[in-house]
C-alpha cells in the first residue's frame, strides 16, 4: 500500500510557524504512514532542524517567484517533484491556496476567507476562541473526523544549559514593544538581580534599536547584544540554551518556550488566550491588566502615544517572575 504524501505549508511568521510544529506532531496520528513535506519562507528554513522530520523542504522566496506568476510557477515547480496526495495550508491567505491550487495535490484544505474556497478542495469554518495552535489541529481534525491526542508544541535539539539569561525587547509592531526607556530600566534592574551573562536578541532590522538601548545602560558588565549577529539556528541555540529568557509578545517568545526554556512573556497589545506561548509548564504571561482599552490587537497604540499596557508595569514584579522562572527551570 502506497504511503500518503503530504505537502504542508507553514505559516510566513516566525511565532506562527512554531505554533504550527504542534499540528506537525499531529500529522501521523491523523495519517498513520504518511510522509510530510513542507513548504517554508525563505528566512525560517534555519529552524526545520528543530521540527519533526520531513521529506523535502520548498523554500519559498517572494524576490524569486513575485506575484501572482510566481507563486503558480513556484506551486509547478513542486508538482513536478509530486504527485501529492494533500495539500494543508496553515495561513490563511489566498496566496497560499493559489500556490497549492498550481501543485496540483489531489485534496487541498484551509479554513475560509478571502474567497480562496473555489482553490481548495475541502474549506472549513475557523473556530473561534482557540489558542492558535489548537486552531491549525482543528483544521486536520475537521478533515479527518478524528480528534487529536494530547496536544503539545516541542521542539528537539540536544544543547546544554548555561548561566545566562536572554533578555529580548523587541516586536514586528510597537504596540508590542518596549521603549528604549522602559528596556533600559527593565535590563539594568535584571543586571542587579540575576547572576551569569545577559544575552541581548534581535534580528537585522532591530539592531539599531537594541544597539540604542544598549548604550542606555548604566552598567554594561556581563552584557553582550547579538541583535543582527545570528542567524536563526543560531538564535535558536542561544535561547535553548539559557536558563530563562525574559521577552515581549513575539517569534523569539515562542521559540524559547517550544525549546524548552522557561520564557517570562511581557503582553501589551495582542490577547494571550490566543496567541501566548503554549508550553504551559515553561511560561508565565506578565499583563498590566488596568487599562479598559486591554487587550487589544492593535499594531500601534491608538491610545496613548506609547503602549501604557508595557509602560506602566511594574519592572520589580518583571524581575521577580523572571527570578522565579530561572530558580523553577534548575
């Protein structure tokens, strides 16, 4: 009997992408022999060595395949190395069903929007009030009738602990992020209390700004930025191997929890019910909780002219939480 082959594209965001690892690990309880293959953006291929294992993997660049031409030319490209049995698509997007529309997988399966229905071949209603890992297993489970097993989103690697702690301030969108001010005071009261190194994260475009913050600290002993310096399997080793990672709502959040690592998660905009990350026994989400405006999706602050929700907590409670974590994680 010929094995079912399973394409599945990943979502384009990094914390998306590493909530999807939980359907992932669902795929051969759903499929029992199935053989999976992924298609990735191009940028988070770094961090497939850390996911179950697959078959082939599609790297997907916008700059090498624009447009609508390019995604049809892309998903061609694919069916050539096929057939494929199903196509799953965890984004949500029309161009993410044009592209397994052109791979020319005989089932295709998403949730509904954007009109992209007349590309799939089985569509299904989004549930509401998920965790957004639970929604991209209720997609396979409304496919299949069948329910999932206990669900958990992990990621393997075999990387040492260290004395350090990973501090990172930043997100795609402000109203997620720390001010320069807010960060500062946050990583030199953590520089008082916590003992080993201090690991400052972000990718290329928040160099500047962590650089920023970083020359705004009153002692700078033990503290070293990355920012702009990893890669992302990089970046993945240094928050698997830290003792706790204090972090805003973002891609580094997840990764961290996934990996293992305790990871202290300070909410501004965005609703954790949601989006926070999702090893229970390895997080603790950190809200304001005094504004009426909490808690919101917004990507900029349409309240105040920096996010209260952030500014206002109380960076003694971040650095006791963060404390406790690292002492719980021994």
């Amino acid at each position: 009997m010929e094995k079912t082959r399973i394409l599945v594209r990943l979502p384009n965001w990094l914390g998306d992408m590493v909530m999807a690892a939980g359907a992932l690990q669902q795929v051969q309880h759903f499929f029992p022999g199935a053989t999976v293959s992924v298609i990735v953006k191009k940028g988070l291929q770094d961090l497939l060595p850390f996911f179950p294992p697959t078959e082939q993997q599609f790297v997907f660049s916008k700059a090498g395949y624009p447009g609508p031409k390019g995604l049809w030319r892309f998903g061609r490209m694919i069916k050539q190395q096929g057939p494929f049995d199903l196509y799953i698509s965890f984004p949500d997007s029309f161009s993410s069903a044009l592209m397994g529309f052109a791979t020319g997988a005989k089932k295709r399966i998403g949730f509904k929007k954007e009109g992209r229905e007349i590309l799939l071949t089985n569509a299904f209603v989004k549930p509401k009030g998920l965790h957004r890992v639970e929604e991209y297993v209720n997609l396979l489970e409304q496919f299949t009738g069948k329910k999932a097993r206990a669900v958990s989103v992990s990621l393997h690697h075999a990387f040492a602990k260290e004395n350090a702690t990973v501090i990172n301030v930043n997100s795609e969108a402000s109203s997620r992020r720390l001010t320069v001010s807010k960060a500062v005071e946050v990583i030199d009261a953590a520089r008082k209390a916590l003992p080993g190194k201090i690991f400052l994260v972000g990718g290329p475009a928040e160099k500047a700004f962590v650089e920023q913050v970083f020359a705004g600290l009153q002692n700078k002993e033990g503290i070293e930025s990355l920012a702009g310096k990893t890669s992302l399997g990089e970046l993945a080793q240094v928050l698997a191997t830290a003792r706790v990672v204090l972090t805003t709502d973002s891609g580094p959040a997840h990764l961290a929890n996934a990996l293992g690592t305790q990871t202290v998660v300070l909410f501004g905009a965005g609703n954790e019910a949601n989006t926070a990350p999702y090893n229970k026994t390895a997080v603790r989400v950190t809200r304001l909780g005094q504004l009426s405006c909490e808690p919101c999706t917004k990507n900029v602050c349409v309240r105040f002219a920096t996010p209260q929700c952030l500014e206002r907590l109380e960076t003694a409670t971040i650095i006791q939480t963060v404390n406790e974590r690292r002492e719980y994680g021994n």
